[in-house]
C-alpha cells in the first residue's frame, strides 16, 4: 500500500498482516503511522494498494478509539456506548444487550447506569474501548490509549487492552514502549514512511546483544528499538 500527500509520499510500499492478538505500531514522529492508521480506520484511502480484512466485508469493520476520546458528560454510560453500537450499524432493539456485554469486557459493567461525568481518566478511556467494541469489529485500532493516565491507571488499560486481545484482532499505536513490551505479542515499526520492522517482541529485542548497553536506563527491548531507527536514519520523537 501507497499513500501520497499531493507530490509528497507519506508511505511506500506497505505490506502488512495483523493477526488475532495485540500488534504494537511504532515509530518516530513522521514515520507515517497517522497517515496508517487514517487508513486502517476508513478516513483515508490508499494511493494504490488496498486493505483485505479477512472474511470480506468494509464496513463497520473497524472500531476506533482516538487519542482525544470526547464523551457527553450528562449521558449515561450505558447509553453511550449503546448509541457507538447504533451509530456502527447495530440494529436498534440490539443495542443495549450490546452496550452491556461491551461494558462487561472492559470491567465497567457495574457503571453502567452512572453519568459519564462520574468516571476517573482511566475508565473514561475503557469507556472507549467499550464503545469501539460495541459492534464486534474485525479490527480495534487504539491511538495512544495510555497517554496521560497515571501509573494505576496504565496498568488497568494494560489488563483490558492483553484481555479484548484474546478475542479480537487489536493494533495498539503509541510512544510508550513499555506498553508494547507488557500486551504485544507482535510489533510493527514504520520508519520513513516503510514498514522497517515485523515481527515478535522477542524478535526486535534479539536485534541487540544481551551485554549491549550494560548498565544502561532503557531495556534490551528499548535498544533494539533505538538501534533500529538509528540505522535507519528515521526521525527521531
């Protein structure tokens, strides 16, 4: 897949296949994985090339939960998330009984009858996650869903994000990459607009030697990552 901005290309030659699971995308600021994931949700289309879900089909095939998730305060959460499974094509008498088996695989089931105003950061973005999967997409694409949460709250995403993994197909994208390390069985890196790496966790942080960067800050998994990119000559975050 090929994606230009006028005379200007933004990626090249993407192939890439996401299995069931959790797939971590990373990459440094101007790699392309906005342009990526634009596409991925439906709000782009591909230069050339194409995205094939398995089992056919397009639409309503995605479920979304942007950086910046806005929610109405006043409205229940129940009913917010059963107005995301309408809005996603599910048929109107469903929508409820959907809401609430979304609810309950986010582990905000016993909130359901509260005002969204009510909840912490945290379950406000699970609060998304329920939302995105309210009409059983094919594929959950998740844009930063960790950013600004506190460390308890990080860690509450991580669990729901490793749990919705064993029964949908998700792409989590983010700049943590401690994220990627603790719920991604696989991980893609977009650099300079190509896909540089794909593979397993395991399989980037074996691109460095173990005694590499003794006594070092970061992780083996964080060196790999940073020689990666290095090599490449991608632009740095």
């Amino acid at each position: 897949m090929t994606f230009r901005y006028g005379r200007r290309t933004a990626l090249s030659g993407v192939t890439w296949e996401v299995p069931r699971g959790v797939t971590g995308l990373l990459g440094p600021n101007g790699a392309g994985k906005t342009t990526l994931l634009n596409l991925l949700v439906g709000l782009t289309k591909p230069s050339s090339g194409e995205i094939v879900f398995s089992g056919g089909g397009r639409e309503s095939a995605v479920g979304f939960v942007p950086q910046q998730y806005s929610t109405a305060g006043e409205m229940r959460v129940l009913d917010t998330v059963a107005y995301a499974a309408w809005i996603n094509g599910v048929a109107r008498k469903e929508c409820i009984a959907a809401a609430e088996r979304a609810l309950a695989e986010v582990e905000l089931g016993n909130r359901a009858g509260d005002r969204v105003r009510s909840l912490s950061g945290g379950q406000r973005q699970r609060l998304g996650i329920a939302a995105a999967l309210a009409h059983r997409p094919q594929l959950v694409v998740l844009d930063e869903p960790t950013s600004g949460l506190d460390p308890g709250q990080r860690l509450r995403a991580r669990e729901v994000i490793s749990a919705i993994g064993a029964r949908y197909t998700v792409v989590l994208s983010t700049h943590l990459i401690e994220d990627i390390a603790h719920v991604c069985e696989r991980v893609a890196v977009l650099a300079q607009g190509r896909m540089a790496f794909d593979g397993t966790v395991d399989e980037l942080t074996a691109l460095v030697e173990d005694t590499e960067g003794a006594g070092s800050l970061g992780s083996a998994f964080e060196r790999a990552y940073e020689s990666l990119i290095n090599t490449l000559g991608g632009a740095r975050d």
